[in-house]
C-alpha cells in the first residue's frame, strides 16, 4: 500500500518558513529590548539571509498550491524582511565601524510600504487558521511602530514594543508550525489548532449566505439530474 508521502507529491512547507519567521522575531526582540548589543547585528545578518532562503522556497510553492495570500506574503517577506534585512545589518555594521553615516530614513519609507500592504491584505487572513491570522494582526501593529522610528517620528526608546509584539508574533508561528507537523504525521488533532475566523463552508455565516442565494432542487428535479448520470454508468459498465 502506497503511503501518504508517495500518494503526494510534495508536503506543506508552511511550517518551514514560520520557523524562519520565528526565528527572525526572536532575534529582533533580543536586539530591540537590549538582550544583546549592536555587536550582534552582524551575526543577525546571517540569520536572517538563512531564513531568505527557506520563504522564498515556501513562497513559490504556496503560489504553485494556488494559496495567494500565503504565497505573495512568504515571498515578500523574504525578500524585504530576510534578505534585504539582513544585508543591510551586515552593512550598516560594516559602514558604522568604519565611521560612515547612512540616512537610514530611506528604510523607515520602505517599511511603511510594507506595513500599509499587510495591513490591506489582513482581512484575506481572516480564513486563514486563527494563530496565522493572529501573527499577521500581531504585525500590523508592530511593523507601523518600526516605521515610524526609522522614519525618526517616534523615538528608539520605544524599540521594546515591537520588540515584545515580535516576540509574541513568533511564539505564535513556531505553535502554529509545530500543530501542522505533529497533528499532520498523527493523522488527528493533537495539538489545537483553532480554524479561521471566516468559513465558507456550510455551517458559518458567511456559507449560510452564499446558500441561501442557491435555489434547491425539487424532488422531480433531482430525479431528472441524477437519471442521465445512472443511464451513463451502466452503459459504461
């Protein structure tokens, strides 16, 4: 009997790159609550190039699964937030020890891009699995607040709130990760895993609506349909 892996082609790459996510988070949070110092940022460079690699594979095969809202995310995430983040730690660090100043405003303009297009897209992550779309609500809130410090509107004093927010956001992702995996190779729930805020199944008040708008067969009807197809069985047979 074939088994599950070899039935499917491919497996769900997600928790990979909500690891990566993860990982990234917990090491912002140690940087922006002063767990570490700016010696740091070098090392977190690397990190985060590591973690380039495994969304943007994740990314491609979220599109190629058809997912539009997790494909498009895990792609720009990890070319804004990984790879770009992370060069930029090396060379920021590389560029301050040689005394040279950089007009870091320019990053404080591309995050709020970034922060305006997530917080647009959220509302698609509302059928998403509750702990994602709580990761991508956590954010919203958290990426704004980077904005603006970078923007110089608010102080580096507040770092410790996006710093706390990211910490969350990626406890949230490696639980999420960790539901995927253990309750996907059991088979059954393991792990709890709330579904989305918005279902279109029949049963949610979103899928009560769309049915209702279906007008339903009659008897004499659903005769009609099925007769044809039982005709065409036996013939085939």
């Amino acid at each position: 009997m074939e088994s599950k892996n070899q039935l499917n082609a491919w497996a769900n790459p997600a928790p990979a790159g909500l690891v990566a996510l993860a990982v990234s988070c917990f090491c912002f949070f140690a940087l922006f609550t002063n767990q570490v110092t700016d010696a740091a940022k070098p090392l977190l460079g690397w990190w985060l190039i590591g973690g380039f690699v495994v969304q943007l594979v994740v990314g491609i095969f979220e599109l190629k699964a058809g997912n539009t809202a997790g494909g498009n995310t895990f792609l720009y995430f990890s070319a804004f937030f990984m790879l770009v983040g992370g060069s930029e730690q090396l060379f920021k660090f590389y560029m301050a020890h040689n005394q040279i100043l950089l007009d870091s405003r320019i990053d404080g303009w591309a995050w709020l891009c970034l922060s305006i297009s997530l917080l647009l897209c959220t509302p698609a992550y509302f059928k998403s699995p509750f702990f994602l779309c709580l990761v991508i609500v956590i954010l919203d809130v958290a990426l704004p607040i980077l904005a603006l410090m970078d923007l110089g509107v608010l102080s580096y004093r507040f770092s410790h709130i996006p710093g706390w927010l990211l910490l969350a956001a990626g406890t949230c992702g490696i639980y999420l990760a960790s539901a995927i995996v253990v309750n996907d190779s059991f088979g059954r729930k393991i792990y709890p895993n709330p579904g989305p805020l918005i279902k279109d199944k029949e049963g949610s008040m979103l899928g009560e609506m769309c049915i209702e708008n279906i007008p339903l067969l009659n008897e004499t009807d659903l005769k009609s349909a099925i007769k044809p197809t039982l005709k065409r069985d036996a013939a085939e047979a």
